[in-house]
C-alpha cells in the first residue's frame, strides 16, 4: 500500500483515546470526540463502501459536538458529567427513542458499543499471523460486539463491506506507524488506554441501567 498523503497516523487517535482518562477516572469528551474522528478519517480512507458507517458515526458526533459549543458545553466536559446532567433533567429516555432521540447518553452508548469492536478488532490485529485475513478478524469482532444491537440488513451490509478490506499486512501499514512489526508494537501499548475507556464508560453505564438505551 502507498505511503498516504492525508496525514493521517494512529498514534493522534490512540493519544486522544488515552487523553480522555483523568486522574479521577472519568473520561473527557473533547479528546473522545476526537479519537473519533481520527478513525473515521482512517475509515474514509478505506473507499466508499464504507460511507454508510462513516456516515453514521459523523451524525452522532456531530451530535455531541453541537452539545460541546452550546451553552450547556461545562454539563457535557466529560461523560460522568453528562450522564449526571442528563439524568437529573429528564433528557434521556429509558423506555422510547422517540422521546429523547438526541440525547448525549444514548448517543455516546452507540459509540461505546462500537469501541467495543474497535477494541476487538485492533486486539485481533494484533495477536493474528501474518496470512490472516482482515475481514476475518472484523467479521469475528463486529459479530461478537456491535451486531448483537443491528437488525439483520445492517449485519449483511457490515459483513459485505468487511470483504473489501485490505490485507492484514497492508492494513497496518496503512495506520502510518512504520513496519507492520513496528505498528504491531504500538498497538500493544496503546491498546490498554483504549480498553480502559470502555471499562469506565460500561461501568457507568451499568451502574445507572443505561447499557440498553433505546
Ligand atoms: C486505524 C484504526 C483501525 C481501525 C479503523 C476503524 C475505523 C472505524 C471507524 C468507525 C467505526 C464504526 C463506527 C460505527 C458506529 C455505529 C453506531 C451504530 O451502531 N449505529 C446504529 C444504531 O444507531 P441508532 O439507529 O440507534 O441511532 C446504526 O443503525 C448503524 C448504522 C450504520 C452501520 C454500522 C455498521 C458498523 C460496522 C462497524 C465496523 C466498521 C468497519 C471498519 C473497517 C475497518
């Protein structure tokens, strides 16, 4: 795969991912937000196959975005806050989407339960030999997180637009961390920032009964 010219590097998602953790274990939305649009800027990068994602998760980040320069921003500085705020004002619903389809704790679950994949998929990565396929490892991850919450037409399209994956080898290159050994190295430090997030968010979301938000 060619060198890329977007600049993109997987290092500035990763860092953004570990920036979110506070000495007081909450998370930070800015650099949440920005871990992903990091991603979806790799995602972009991967063809068109995959605007139906991408444009999801654009949708729902610009959704915590507009929360972030409003006038409530200080209510949404980190995801214990928002959940907080949100919860006290009747802005989430438990029960019915139509309700509350913006609220910033149903949309950040959306987003979780896709770290959730994300976490699976760059681990699988990792540990994988050299020959494995990369739509085998997504497959497997996206099945074994996210596909448990999609109906059956989502599932079809994911697994679809997994075919045209790049090679694992190729992939890695193209996270713009050096050799494929070299970006291999990093993603096993990196990773655990990236599964401490999830941790925390599914520890509150858990604790305030919000993990099957509609
Ligand atoms: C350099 C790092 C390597 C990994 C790069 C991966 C880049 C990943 C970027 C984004 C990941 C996908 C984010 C998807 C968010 C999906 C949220 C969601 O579940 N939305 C559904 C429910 O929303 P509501 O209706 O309740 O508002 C929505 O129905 C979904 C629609 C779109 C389809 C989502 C398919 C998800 C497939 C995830 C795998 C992405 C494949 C990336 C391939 C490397």
């Amino acid at each position: 795969m060619a060198e890329r010219q977007d600049g993109f590097c997987l290092r500035e998602v990763l860092a953004a991912f570990r920036a979110c953790l506070t000495a007081e274990q909450t998370v930070l939305m800015d650099p949440y937000l920005r871990g992903w649009n990091g991603l979806i800027r790799f995602l972009n990068s991967l063809g068109t196959i995959f605007s139906f994602v991408s444009k999801d998760a654009v949708t729902k980040i610009q959704i915590m975005e507009k929360y972030r320069s409003s006038d409530q921003r200080e209510r949404y500085e980190t995801l214990q806050t928002m959940v907080e705020y949100e919860l006290a004002s009747g802005l989430v619903s438990l029960k019915n989407r139509g309700e509350c389809p913006e609220s910033g704790c149903r949309t950040i679950l959306r987003l979780h339960r896709a770290l959730h994949w994300l976490q699976m998929f760059l681990e699988g990565l990792r540990t994988s030999q050299e020959d494995s396929k990369t739509s085998v490892i997504c497959t497997d991850s996206y099945n074994a997180s996210l596909a448990n919450y999609h109906p059956w037409v989502i599932r079809k399209a994911a697994t679809l637009a997994f075919c045209a994956l790049p090679t694992r080898n190729a992939f890695l290159e193209n996270m713009n961390l050096g050799t494929p050994e070299e970006a291999v190295d990093m993603l096993g430090e990196a990773l655990p920032y990236v599964c401490k997030v999830y941790e925390i968010t599914e520890e509150l979301y858990a604790k305030h009964k919000m993990l099957d938000l509609p």
